[in-house]
C-alpha cells in the first residue's frame, strides 16, 4: 500500500511539473524582469472620419481588422497560450487604433502572409496592415501607404562571441543563411558570401545556434528580435547595408485615413510612446532604435 501512495505522489508531482513547462513553452515572446514598460494609449472615443470609407466601415461594425505578422519575435508575434499579440509592430497599429477611436477589445487581428498583403487590403479583407511592410512605388500603385514609421536595413545576426564579422564587407567565404527567395540572398551572393536557405528565419537561427551557419541575414528589426529572444547568445551587427522604409499599408487613395494615421504616427513620436514601444519590444536586443523617420505625406 506505501508503495503503490509512493508511486501516486509521484506521478502527480510529474503531472504538475509537466503543467508548468507547458505552461512556460507558450511564451518565448516575454519580456524579462525589469524591462522597460510599454506604454499605455488613450482611446479618442470621440473621434470621427466621416470621409473614409473604410473607417466609417469599421466603426458600424464595432470592431477594426488590422492585418499582422505572428511569428517575429518582440516585432509581431503570435503568442496561442495566450491568444494575444506583441512585439513594436503590434504597439505601433494598437496606437494608431486607439486614435481612431477603437479599444484594444474591438481590434480583429488578422495574420497575413508576406504574399498576399496586397489582396487583403484591396480587397477589404483588412483595414490597415502592419508588419515589416515596405514602402515602394510597384506597392503604391496598388495601395497606400501611411509613414514611415521605422526605417529598417539588411544586416547580420551572429553569435555574440563571434569576433570575423563585422559587416557586410567581412562575409566573404561565409556561410549565411535566410529564407528562399529572399532579395536578402541575392545581395550576400555579390559580396561573396556562401549561402544557405530555409522556409523561415527560426530554422535559420537554429543553424547559427549550432554553429551550422556564420550568420543570418534580413531586415534588422526581425534579427533584433531573434537576439531579443536568445539574450546573451546572439547579437546583431547593426551596420545595415540596405534602406527599408516600414509603412502602414491601407485601401488605394483612401487619402483621409492615409492623414489620419500618419497625424497618430507623429503624435505618438512626439510624446515619447514611439521609444517606449521600441524599448520594450527590439530594444530588449541591446540594439538602439534607428532615428525616426520623417513621414511621407502625399
């Protein structure tokens, strides 16, 4: 009988243990002990964009559908256990809701891959996008864009003990991994670098944590996060060899919301909310914010 009790208590205290890994695995998007708070947005209940279409839209339906990325660390992210999203992206397009009159409990988020960013916004499957997204004038003739409100570059990500790279000008015969079909790839090939490839950025980091790659290559807001969320292995270079202007995509010549969001944009830069955001998302890379952009006002 003191056997067979034994062997209960055992198994109920491997029970509970497994509970509280599980509970653990779900979110390797937080933020560690005393990291930077993000900031809190006030919601203009009173607010009115009678002229845009998409917003008036979403205000008779009660709720704001924002498109986003679920699987960048402390830049869009997904977190299932707990059914929320986070990460500089997510603050960014929650400020900007909040000035347009919607409470954190009316926005939809919606993931969208990198592909069919387009087709979403035109079709209304979404009504502003905001996740990496960057500003160029093939996108322009399909949507719009308010912004920028960050500009990203390429750049490297290696392990922090790694003293052979320190640039772009120092990959010559290394092996560096990103995705396939990246323009990132084309640009390390004509610097002389070996590539390798994967279907996301994850599998790519894992190479470098096992010392199967010399680097990682894309925009550095998404490294920033990988280093983010490995503290103390990785670091990225921060000497961006390429200009990304991130935007927020919304509906073709919807010229009143396009002012409404850069005017929240600006707002949030000028009283500080913009940093804390940055601070407590990439900042937790060790890596200092790029300087803010000037908006595109068109």
């Amino acid at each position: 009988m003191r056997t067979r009790r034994t062997i209960a208590a055992a198994m109920s205290v491997l029970a509970l243990t497994a509970v509280a890994a599980c509970g653990k695995s779900g979110s390797p998007n937080a933020a560690p002990p005393g990291a930077p708070q993000l900031p809190t947005y006030q919601v203009n209940t009173g607010f009115k964009l009678d002229s845009s279409p998409t917003w008036v839209k979403a205000k008779q339906a009660g709720k704001l559908t924002i498109g986003a990325k679920a699987d960048q660390p402390f830049l869009g992210f997904e977190d299932l256990t707990t059914n929320t999203r986070n990460g500089f992206d997510i603050e960014i397009a929650k400020m900007v809701a909040a000035d347009l009159g919607f409470t954190p409990d009316q926005i939809n988020w919606k993931t969208i891959v990198t592909a069919n960013r387009e087709t979403a916004i035109s079709g209304g499957q979404i009504d502003y996008y905001v996740g990496t997204y960057t500003i160029n004038d093939e996108r322009k003739k399909s949507v719009s864009f308010a912004g920028p409100y960050y500009v990203a570059g390429q750049d490297l990500l290696v392990l922090k003990s790694n003293t052979d790279i320190t640039g772009s000008d120092s990959i010559k015969g290394k092996t560096v991994c990103s995705v396939a079909g990246s323009t990132s790839i084309d640009r390390i090939n004509s610097l002389g670098g070996k590539t390798v490839t994967y279907d996301t950025y994850a599998q790519c980091v894992d190479k470098l944590l096992t010392n199967e790659v010399d680097a990682v290559t894309t925009d550095d807001t998404i490294l920033k996060g990988f280093a983010a969320k490995n503290p103390g292995k990785l670091k990225v270079i921060g000497k961006p060899f390429s200009q990304e202007p991130y935007g927020i995509g919304l509906g073709k010549d919807d010229k009143a919301l396009r002012d409404a969001i850069n005017n929240s944009i600006k707002a949030h830069e000028d009283n500080g909310d913009w940093k804390k955001a940055y601070d407590a998302t990439l900042g937790l890379s060790g890596s200092a914010a790029a300087p803010i952009p000037t908006l595109d006002r068109y």
